[in-house]
C-alpha cells in the first residue's frame, strides 16, 4: 500500500494494472500514480465499498490527472478475474466500471442529484421526454475506447417496462474546466435539436490543484446520455457502400444539411465573435507552423511548401465567417444514422491532443465542414488499400460525389455561399490532411499515400489557379 503526503492508500498495484489499460496509453510504461483526492459513490450493497481515487501521473510529461473508480469486496466478484486490481488488506480490488455495484451506484448518484465530498451529481436537461428511469436492470462496458470509459445500462420504467436505454461515460483523464462534450450537447437539447442524443446528466467534481496547493479545481467526472443502440456510425456504412460502389449522396446531402442545422443551433445558443485581422492572422501563423512541424517528421512534405504558402495566402484575402463553438473533431465516426429520426452528431470533446481551454473557445465553423469532406477521401483510400487496383477511380468518384452532395446540403441549410469561401475551406482541408501526414507516419506508414494525395491534389489546384491568373 502506499500514500501521498495526505495519507491516502493506494493499492500496490494500481501502477502496474494502470499501465496496461487503454486509456492510460497501453504503453507499458508503469507511472508513479500518487492520490491526491477521492470521491465515494453510496451502496446499500453488503460488503462493498465504491470510491474513486484522483491520482496524478507524475511521469508524464505535462503530469497527468486521471480518476480511478474503484469497489473494493470481501469477497471476490464472480467473474471478475480479469478487472482484478489487488488486494488491499484483506479486500479485493477491481475496477469500478466493470462492477455492477459501481454502475447502479453512479447512475443512481446522477438521477437523484447526490452529492459526495469532492463531487456532486447533476440532472442537465429536463425537457417533456427526460430520461429518468428509475431502475438499472443491467449495465456493460462498451469495449475499444481509448480514452474514456463507457457504461451501456439497460433500463427498466416505472411502469416495470424496458425504458430507453443510457449510456454513461467515465472520463479517465480529468480536466479543469468545462468538458465541452456535455456544454455542447446541453445547450443543443435545450435548443431544441434533434441531431444530438439527449443528456440525462453527470458528475461534476472539485479537487485541489497540486500544482497550486489551496486552489480548487473543478472539472467534469462522468456524462450520461441517451444510447442508440443497434446504429453504427457512418464511416462503417459508408465505407461498405464505397466497397460495393453503392450510391450515398442522398445521406451525404442530408449530412450536410444536419450539420449546418446544428452549427446555426450553436449559433444562436453560444457565444460568437468576429474573425478579425487579428484573430485571422494568428490562425493562419498557427496552421504554417503546424505545416512546418509536420514537415520535419514527414520528408515527402518539404517540397510543398510554396503552393502551401500560396493556399494560406488565398485564405486570408477572402471573407470568414464568424467564430462559433463547433463539433471540432468532424469525421464519419462521429454521426449515427438513425432509423426514422435521421442524422446524430455524437461526441463533442473536439481534437483531443488539443489542450482543453482552446476546444471550448468559438472557431471556425467551417474546420467541420473540412473535417467530414477528408473523411469522406478516406472512406476511398481505404477502399483503395482494402480492395484490387481497378475500384480506385470507382472509389475517387464515389467520394467525389459524396463530398459535392455534402456540401450542396449544407449550402442549401445554412445559406452560405460556399464556393465564395472554396480558398479559405481548402486552407482548413490542407491542415487536416497534414495531420493526417503525421497520424500515418507515426502509426500506419503504408497509409501516408492517403493524406500525400490531398495535399499534391490541393497544391496543383492552387498552382494551376495561379497560372490562371497570371
């Protein structure tokens, strides 16, 4: 067992089991995990405790704050082998989320608006069709996430018949701040929008900066939603439709036109500001050093760097539009397509290696609009990769047409004159599609080609515009 200055035990073997978990990287590497705080979850279950640990990751680099639910048992938990944490003293440790006494607690402490040292529960929307079913009938960890933790609970209504299903994530890295995934979405239920899932409401925890000793911190813990259960997203969908040569630009029309429904919703319910020279000036700086960057891990880049001057160039002699919050991490894996309701934008926490306060301030609405068009490209070079050489111009047209019915819904929707912002919107495609170069470099290095031909098929666009032009 071991403690922090403020005597509070930690399992011995918290590091290791952390170092293998997929929200802590994966990597390996065993962190020097040291509690700084914790919260506990009321149970009337016999011979459990439930608490969550606030442990910092003095290894990493910034140091890392992460919370850790936790039950402890007197007995083992039947099945429970592979959630296993250690012992502390006579006590078994495991896993919080994977423990049906965890998952009962947490929902509960949200729908009842309970309160515990250190954190609090909180109801977020409340509209005629609020989610409050009062009982859990089962509750499991949705698999493959990286870095959060979901509960998928089935629940039963008053009325002792099966209620809407919810879905709960536990947020493993912890943050002052606002998370903007349930900012965002709140405030679109509450406008009304039918292209989020519903909120039911979170937990929103206090701990002492241990960086600032006698400063309090306070930052969302959990969030939980309305599931949609049996949809999958549209980068499973669409990529099946490209393989089979499937006609999707009826969706995509209708992606577009949800998508510009929720960006006016933001709109009207967040804060906006002016794109001033100021403010447009300091963005274009930010994407050629990020070309810059990208350059130095990415050699096959250097020889782009004056038609990459000459897209940032045209990017900033046309109007911007106004800033506005957004969704800020825009692709096919982010929407559901829902039978009888339509299109459901999900996940609002934006670019995650994006450092907090700069995914909550109001950006540029069409970084979005650039977002989905690369992912419908990659939908055909996947499907270049995945199938023989001759569906690749099949492939290219299909998303050809994907993209232009994209953007003709969303032009239609918003009002917005596209092609009067092609250069400013090409300048945001450019920059995603560098990150992508650095993405594949550093994890799938025969994918490069994907992201190299975005970045060559905007350069000779732009050249070929200049030669236009002279």
């Amino acid at each position: 067992m071991t403690e922090d200055g403020r005597g509070i035990a930690l399992p011995d073997s918290l590091d290791h089991w952390a170092a293998a978990q997929r929200w802590f990287g994966g990597t390996g590497r065993i962190p020097a995990l040291v509690g700084i705080g914790r919260w506990t979850l009321p149970t009337d279950e016999s011979g459990v405790l439930i608490r969550t640990e606030l442990v910092v990751d003095s290894t990493a680099v910034p140091p890392t704050l992460y919370q850790v639910p936790l039950t402890e048992r007197v007995n083992p938990l039947p099945g429970g082998e592979h959630a296993l944490i250690g012992m502390l003293g006579d006590a078994y440790v495991y896993d919080g989320p994977v423990d049906a006494a965890y998952s009962r607690a947490l929902l509960r402490f949200i729908l009842e608006e309970k309160s515990s040292p250190g954190a609090r529960g909180e109801l977020l929307f409340e509209g005629e069709s609020a989610l409050r079913p009062p009982t859990m009938a089962s509750s499991r960890v949705l698999s493959g996430e990286q870095s959060n933790t979901s509960i998928i609970y089935d629940c039963i209504g008053d009325d002792g018949r099966p209620a809407r299903p919810i879905i709960c994530k536990v947020f493993r890295a912890v943050h002052d701040g606002e998370n903007p995934d349930i900012s965002v979405q709140s405030a679109l239920a509450r406008a009304g929008s039918r292209y989020v899932p519903e909120p039911v409401g979170c937990v929103v925890g206090h701990w002492q900066d241990p960086a600032a000793p006698g400063t309090v911190l306070t930052g969302h813990l959990a969030f939980a939603q309305e599931f949609l259960p049996g949809v999958e997203d549209a980068w499973r969908s669409a990529l099946r439709e490209a393989a089979a040569g499937t006609d999707f630009t009826v969706q995509a029309r209708e992606l577009g036109e949800a998508t510009a429904a929720v960006h006016a919703d933001l709109a009207s319910v967040m804060p906006t500001r002016d794109a001033t020279p100021a403010v447009i000036a300091a963005e274009l700086d930010s994407m050629r050093e990020r070309f810059l960057s990208a350059a130095t891990e990415v050699p096959a880049l250097a020889g782009f760097r004056t038609a990459i001057e000459a897209v940032l160039e045209g990017a900033r002699l046309v109007p911007w539009p106004r800033l506005q919050r957004i969704h800020g991490d825009y692709h096919l894996g982010q929407v559901l397509e829902v039978p009888g309701r339509g299109w459901v934008l999900v996940d609002f926490e934006g670019e995650p290696l994006r450092p907090l306060a700069d995914r909550t301030q109001p950006d540029v609405p069409l970084k979005d609009v650039a977002g989905m068009l690369r992912s419908f490209s990659y939908v055909a070079g996947t499907a270049r990769q995945s199938y023989p050489a001759h569906r690749a111009e099949e492939a290219d047209d299909w998303a050809s047409a994907c993209r232009q019915a994209f953007l003709e819904g969303y032009a239609v929707r918003s009002g917005t004159d596209l092609q009067e912002q092609k250069a400013l919107l090409d300048a945001f495609e450019l920059d995603k599609a560098l990150y992508e170069a650095v993405y594949e470099t550093r994890n799938r290095p025969s994918w490069l080609p994907i992201p190299l031909a975005a970045i060559r098929a905007l350069a000779a666009e732009v050249t070929a515009r200049s030669i236009e032009a002279r």
